[in-house]
C-alpha cells in the first residue's frame, strides 16, 4: 500500500533535528510565558518534528503519533510557566513524548505489546532502481517486526538511542533511568533485533 504525502515526508526525518541556540530558545520560552502566541508556534515548529517522529517509532501508526504529538505540546503549554527557559527544551519533550505514548498505550489495555505494524513506505528522493526499493522496504518490514518483540522498554531505549541519536546520558534522564540500565536495556534490544533479522534474512534467501 503506498504512503500518503504526509506520511512520506515523516519517513524521510529519520534524525534528531538539531536544536536551536540555548539564547533563542530561552528567548521564545520567555516570550511564550508572555501569552505571544507566535513565539509558541516557533517552538511547535521547531519541536514538532522530533515529537511526532519520536511517537510514530513508539505507536507504529501515524494518527496515534498526531494524537500523541498533540497532547505533547498541549502539556508543554499547560506547564510553560514552571518551564526554566534556561533548561534545553528537547529532553523535556522526549521524556514528555515517552510518557504520553505509554499513557495512550495502557488505556487502550496493550501495554505489553506496542503494534508497529502499519510503518508506510518511504518516499525515495533520489532514483533508484525497483530493487533497491524492494530491499528498502524488506528493511522497513523487518525492523517494524523487530520493534514489535522487545518490551516496552527496551523498544522506548532502542528508538531514542538508535534512531533519534541521544546518548546514553540523555536517554537515562528522558526514561528517568540510570545509564546502566540503560546500555543493559539497548543492548539486549540489539541482540533481540540482529537474531530477528538474521532468521528473517534466512527465511528470505
């Protein structure tokens, strides 16, 4: 099934996006604080990305992850005015986007299991040849699948550390665990997601 627009542009912001200057962004914190509605959609637009992209990893379907990324930033207006604007914003988000995923998830009683099923197919922006898009969408499936067998913590670890780019520090204090914890839960995911994919693999030559 192909991808619709908006979910092709998702696909293709597969890193962290990189943060504004701590100046600018305390500047916009402080002006938002002031009811500047302008200043508050700066940092939607600038975050906006990294939260839904974050919460599609978690939830595997893009409606939940709007849903998800609307509750976010719903949050950080509720809560802008016990926000140190001196504080980086993008950790707060993070661990806000974590904790929202996991909320939506227990309500709907799935907590074990986190469906990652439906990951649309990417948009491919440079040619290629309809084997390497059969190749790129084997990857896709495979790592959809793979996700979808580690726990809940193990995945949340796995996607921040791998696919959104955090350290190992910064991962600890968004799951508000300790580092070894930490490398203990990204490294199981690790040998959890190559054994998945080697048999995977092997079913497929």
């Amino acid at each position: 099934m192909s991808a619709k627009p908006g979910e092709m542009a998702l696909m293709m912001a597969s890193q962290r996006l990189n943060e504004e200057p701590a100046s600018a962004q305390a500047c916009l914190l402080a002006q938002a604080k002031t009811g500047d509605a302008r200043a508050f959609e700066e940092i939607m637009i600038q975050h906006e990305r990294q939260v839904l992209m974050t919460a599609w990893r978690l939830l595997g379907h893009l409606h939940d992850a709007q849903d998800a990324a609307q509750e976010v930033f719903l949050r950080l207006y509720k809560y802008l005015n016990r926000f140190d604007e001196t504080r980086r914003l993008s950790p707060w988000l993070y661990r806000m986007t974590v904790n929202v995923c996991r909320d939506m998830v227990r309500k709907r009683q799935s907590a074990a299991v986190l469906s990652l099923e439906e990951i649309p197919d990417e948009e491919i922006p440079d040619p290629v040849d309809s084997q390497e898009m059969i190749s790129l969408a084997q990857q896709r499936r495979m790592m959809a699948e793979g996700l979808k067998r580690l726990s809940e913590k193990e995945r949340a670890a796995l996607v921040l550390r791998d696919i959104e780019g955090l350290s190992t520090k910064e991962v600890a204090r968004v799951l508000g665990s300790s580092e070894m914890t930490v490398r203990s839960q990204v490294s199981r995911a690790r040998v959890k997601m190559k054994k998945f994919i080697d048999r995977a693999l092997r079913r497929e030559i």
